[in-house]
C-alpha cells in the first residue's frame, strides 16, 4: 500500500487519528497519508476537494498544520520516515512559522477583462496596426499600476493583523490581484469582515480561513521551484 | 472544480470568472502550486486531473510546473 501525503503536523497531545488517515509519528512531527492500493490512480477534481477537506480537518484539529503538495507518493511507511527525519529541522521551521495561523485568499477581478479597443482614425493598415498596439500596451501598463494600487489598499487595510502577505499583480487576463495573507486565526473572521469586496471597476473575493498553503513552502522547496 | 470555459461564441478572455468559479480556482491553484514539497516515490502523477480549461493562468502554471517537475525527475 502507499501512501498519499496530506499534511504534516506537530506531535501535539495524543489524538484519535482523523477518520480515513494514517498518522506516521517520526522526529516529533506526524506525517498524515491516506493508504491506496491502486497502482497508478488517475486523480480527478474530487480528489482535489479531498485532499482540501482532510488539511482543513487537519488544520483545524492542530495548532500546526503543514500542508502537502498535492499529490505527493510515497512507497510505503519507511520511505516517509525517511524523508522526515532528514529534514526534521526544515519542517520544524515551516511548522513554527504557521503555528496557530490560517490563510486568507484575496482574489481582485477586474469588471471587465479587456479593455475596448477604440478604431484610429489612421487609414494605411500599419500605422492603424500600430496605435492600436501602443493603445493596448498603454491600457496593460494602467491596469498594472491600478492593480498595485490595489493590492496596497488591500495590505494596508488588513494592517497589523496580518502576518506575511504574498500577491501577484495582473497574473492573467481576468485578475488584477491574486493575494494570500497569513493571519492569527482568532483574528481571521474580524479581518474578513474588513476587507473591501468592491473598488471602482474591480469585484474583491476573499476566501478563508484555509490551512496556510502558500506559506507552507521551506527554504529548501523554494530553492527546487527555482530551479 | 468549477472549469471556466468559454460559450460557444466567445473569446476566452472575454468573459470575467464567477465568484464561485475563482474560489475554486484559486484553491486548486494552491493544491498544485504551494504546499510543502516531500520528495516521494513518484511525486508527480496527475495526468489525470481534470483541469483542462482555457484562459486563467494560474492553474495553468499549475500544470505547467507539474510538467516541468515531471521532466526534472530522474
């Protein structure tokens, strides 16, 4: 049987593992798996909200709670272990750093994904071709600079409460600004309530409390993803 | 998973995502992309996840870096 990685959490007060997971005990840290006997399973999309609800009751049910990537495998028992205990310090790290913290996801979306092109009144085709291709650059650099703006707003009002905070501004067509906030969970709700939903020409959906996944990454992983 | 896909007679990029359509995305997008990354026995076998849209890039950076850590693996 192998083991599909949830989460990883501290070695807090003995616990009643939760339903369906294996906790694998090592170096002060559990490893929580599902066991699966299919060779090669094709995950879909509910594996995904799976493996979403078991880190929530995960998170919820201990005071650090480090995500997984999904999906990680693992042969069997020994070889989770293994990856453990040589990087006990590492996690330990990952796991102090979200002790007692949730996640919340702002998503900022622009009204209207395109700006309209407006016809020059240029005649030859290249010279049209070309103002309406300065047009467009001319509207990207604007929406760039509104969706700093934004994401400004966005930390500034969250203030104090806020942990870290990562974003991305403009990562694709229809968002302006993608945000994750690492919060105190006593103080998640009140910080919900705050945040702007709308701004001129933007919808703000924030999402939440959600286990700390953009901030369950070590230095080691960001060191992989750059490679 | 909510899928954005375009109707029939419009451009992907035209249409703004519903709210519901973007939780989803955006968790999806922090199931594949963030986490803490273990270095199992086959870290990566997710041919089969079903999030095959067009338009938003942030799952599609999700596949991407799934296609790129599957080609890093020896």
């Amino acid at each position: 049987v192998r083991l599909l990685l949830r989460a990883l959490t501290t070695a807090e007060a003995p616990r009643e593992a939760p339903p369906g997971l294996v906790g694998v005990h090592e170096a002060g840290i559990i490893a929580w798996a599902t066991g699966v006997a299919e060779p090669a399973p094709r995950f879909g999309r509910d594996d995904l909200l799976e493996q979403h609800q078991l880190i929530s009751r995960l998170h919820a049910q201990f005071e650090a709670c480090l995500p997984a990537r999904f999906p990680s495998w693992f042969a069997d028992e020994h070889a989770l272990r293994a990856e453990i205990r040589g990087r006990q310090a590492e996690f330990r790290t990952a796991l102090d750093a979200v002790q007692g913290r949730c996640e919340l996801a702002v998503t900022v979306l622009w009204d209207n994904p395109v700006d309209p092109v407006v016809p020059t009144e240029a005649s030859a085709p290249g010279t049209r071709y070309l103002r309406e291709r300065q047009q467009a650059l001319v509207g990207s650099d604007r929406r760039r600079a509104r969706a700093r703006e934004l994401a400004d707003e966005i930390e500034h009002v969250a203030g104090a409460d806020v942990v870290a905070v990562r974003r991305q501004v403009c990562p694709s067509a229809a968002v302006a600004v993608s945000a994750a906030l690492l919060a105190p969970r006593g103080c998640a709700d009140e910080l919900i309530a705050r945040l702007p939903r709308a701004r001129d020409g933007v919808r703000i959906l924030v999402n939440g409390p959600w286990p700390p996944y953009t901030f369950a990454d070590t230095g080691a992983d960001a060191g992989r993803q750059g490679a | 998973l909510a899928v954005w896909r375009p109707v029939a007679d419009e451009s992907p990029i035209l249409r703004a995502p519903g709210a519901d359509e973007m939780s989803l995305l955006e968790l999806a997008d922090r199931l594949l992309n963030r986490g803490v990354v273990l270095t199992g026995e086959a870290t990566i076998s997710v041919a089969g996840v079903d999030l095959i849209y067009l338009g938003l890039n942030v799952v599609l950076t999700a596949v991407e870096n799934l296609h790129v850590r599957q080609l890093e693996r020896p």
